[in-house]
C-alpha cells in the first residue's frame, strides 16, 4: 500500500523560502502525477500545483505559480515544492497527494505538515 | 477558476439521522468530475465520491452522491459516529483544480 510522508521546517520567516519533501513509500513514483495541497488554519483546501515524470509535466495554480516549484527526485522517490517569498499568509497545512492522471481526484494523500511563516 | 460553495458551514445531526451536503460550482463543472472527500481534525482528506456519484472502494453505502452541471449533493444516511467530520467537494474538470471550504458534520 503506497504511503505518502511530507517533511519540512515548521518555522520560515517571511520573505524566505519554504521547502518541503514527501517521500512515498510501497509503491513506484512513475506514472503518477504528484501534487501539493494546502489548508491554512480554519480555511479550505488549495491546490498549488503537480509534477508528472520527471518533471515533462508541471502544473502550477496560477494564483501561486510566480512563487512555487515542483521537483521529483525518482532515485529517491521524492516530490519536493519550494515556495518563495512567503508571508503570513503561506502559514497552512501542506499535503501532498497522487492522482492516476491529470484528470483525476486526489487518492492517497499524505498526513501533511504544518508550516507556519513568522519572524 | 471555477469556485465551489458548500452549504451549510455546520450540520448538527444527531447519530441515525441523514445528512443531506450541497456543493455548487460558479460554473458547469467539465465532465461531472466532481469529488468529495471526508476529513478528521489531525487527518488527510480521504475519498470517498468521484465523478459526482461513484463510491470509493472500501466506501460504505450509506454515503451516496449525485448531481451534474453546477449543483452536486452528499447524503449520508443513517449518520455512524464515525462519520462527524468535515466533508470537502472538489472539481478536477478545469485546471486550477478547486475546493469548497467544507462542510462541518457535528454531533447534535
């Protein structure tokens, strides 16, 4: 059964960047697409944007897409975001999570991490 | 982007009871692809319903869905205390990809 597990910093001040890593576990990386999610406190979920073999696929929301990039390391199985130039308001829940296409839902999502942006 | 509204922000239900959600899109959403997803405080969203009316596998049947164009809903019949949660729809027809704010299942 594939498992997803992001990691990260907890902690980022404001105007640095934020990296995160999910690593997945049971099952191949390839042939996926791999997305990032968000959920600030209290508020609803977000999709920053997927990655899709080796990066020949990116997909950005466009609201986002000037601060994020989205990696995959295959050797490691590892999807990485990095998020630039964060404010308060990049203070959220980050999951990532698989889908079967680009046309797909969100199936499994990893258990998330809290980042939260303060100086 | 195409913007989900859920209704109600709160359902307080009592265990054995039926929830009825509702979920509406500012526009048609492509193709009824529609999800929605069942989520507890500290835990991932977890599927439950795609392409509007489809159950998950391993999904009981007391959780159905229906809908297409611009209105969706989520019934839950006979509400097991395991199923108090937030429940989230989400449209994967047009990119970006969107979210309702959610809908808060509690015990009455």
């Amino acid at each position: 059964q594939v498992q997803l597990q992001e990691s990260g910093p907890g902690l980022v001040k404001p105007s640095e960047t934020l990296s995160l890593t999910c690593t997945v576990s049971g099952g191949s990386i390839s042939q996926y697409y791999w997305s990032w999610i968000r959920q600030p406190p209290g508020a609803g979920l977000e999709w920053i944007g997927y990655i899709y073999n080796r990066g020949r696929a990116n997909k950005y929301n466009p609201s986002l897409e000037s601060r994020v990039t989205i990696s995959l390391d295959m050797s490691k199985s590892q999807i990485s975001l990095e998020f630039n130039s964060v404010t308060a308001a990049d203070t959220a829940v980050y999951y990532c999570a698989r889908s079967n296409s680009w046309i797909n839902w969100f199936d499994p999502w990893g258990r998330g991490t809290l980042v939260i942006v303060s100086s | 982007e195409n913007v989900l509204t859920q209704s109600p922000g709160t359902l307080s239900l009592s265990p054995g009871e039926r929830a009825t959600l509702s979920c509406r899109a500012s526009q048609s959403v492509v193709g009824n692809y529609l999800a929605w997803y069942q989520q507890k405080p500290g835990q991932a969203p977890r599927i439950l319903i795609y392409g509007a009316s489809d159950r998950a596998t391993g999904i009981p049947d007391r959780f159905s869905a229906s809908g297409s164009g611009t209105d969706f809903t989520l019934t839950i019949n006979r509400l097991e205390p395991e199923d108090f949660a937030v429940y989230h729809c989400q449209q994967y027809g047009s990119a970006p990809w969107t979210f309702g704010q959610g809908t808060k299942v509690e015990i009455k």
